[in-house]
C-alpha cells in the first residue's frame, strides 16, 4: 500500500484553518514515484530502477516513510534512453551449446550399484558412500539417484 503523501500548500492551510487550495491537475516533474510508477513512465521494470540507480543510469532517488521515491523528471529523462543490458538474441548462435558434465562420482558409484546387483560387492548405503567421498548424507543420496539415472539410460 502505498503511504499517502500530503501537498504541504493543504496542510499549511489546513493547520491555519484557511481553505484547502487546489491539487494541481497536471503532473508536476517534482512528484514523487515509486519504483513501479517510475518504472511504468521510464518503459522498465521496478527492479530495473533500482539497479539502475545502484549503477547511476537514474539518480538514486530519495527517501521518505522508510521508502525509496524518485522524482517524475528522473523516470521521464529514463524514459529516453536505451537499456544498457540487452540480453542475448534469440537464436544467436555465438557460442556453443554448454556441455553436461557428469559428475565421476556419479559413475563410480553406478558401477557399485552394478557390481552389488551382480553379486561381486556388497550393497553399499548413501552413509558410506557419504564417508567415503567426504560429502553429507544427502549428497550421497543425490549421488545414489543420479546413479540409478544413469543406469537405466545404459539399458
């Protein structure tokens, strides 16, 4: 929700007993945004203004009731500039696609689990496997998992 914010002309008015005068009916470059409004007159997302005025693209606003505002003037002189980050391009072919790399363990740990099933070890626990290898018990059970994985892809 957002706080509400007071024209001090009204309050001044307001605490001499005078009549309130009038809101302006046009915005003002002076008005004070959130980062989602700012965000909205700018063409960016909220996030986006605050990193941009962490990496001083837009000023780093001021702030009131425990909250960052920017001015209107700030978000409109935004508003005219390109993102600096654009991103990758869809379909852009300029690096290779990432290649999986298998963990070895996870290997060592299948050829266990076969050489149990074979009758020529013994059947091992994700405990030992997780003294073995130095790692907690749940990476080994994840070691254990990735194994069976594995296993059944080769049959």
């Amino acid at each position: 929700m957002r706080p509400l914010i007071y024209d001090a002309a009204q309050v001044d008015a307001h605490l001499a007993g005078e009549p309130l005068p009038a809101l302006p009916a046009d915005p003002h470059p002076d008005d004070l945004l959130t980062d989602a409004e700012a965000g909205a007159i700018a063409g960016i997302t909220a996030s986006t203004v605050r990193a941009d005025a962490v990496t001083g693209l837009i000023d780093r606003g001021t702030e009131r009731h425990g909250r960052r505002w920017w001015t209107r003037s700030a978000a409109e002189a935004r508003a005219g500039r390109e993102a600096q980050y654009k991103g990758r391009t869809a379909g852009a072919k300029d690096l290779a696609p990432r290649i999986a790399r298998t963990d070895p363990r996870v290997r060592e740990v299948a050829a266990t689990i076969a050489a149990a099933e074979a009758g020529t070890a013994k059947s091992v626990t994700a405990a030992e496997l997780a003294e073995q290898y130095g790692v907690s018990t749940r990476t080994a059970e994840r070691l254990m998992a990735k194994a069976g994985e594995a296993r059944r892809k080769e049959s």
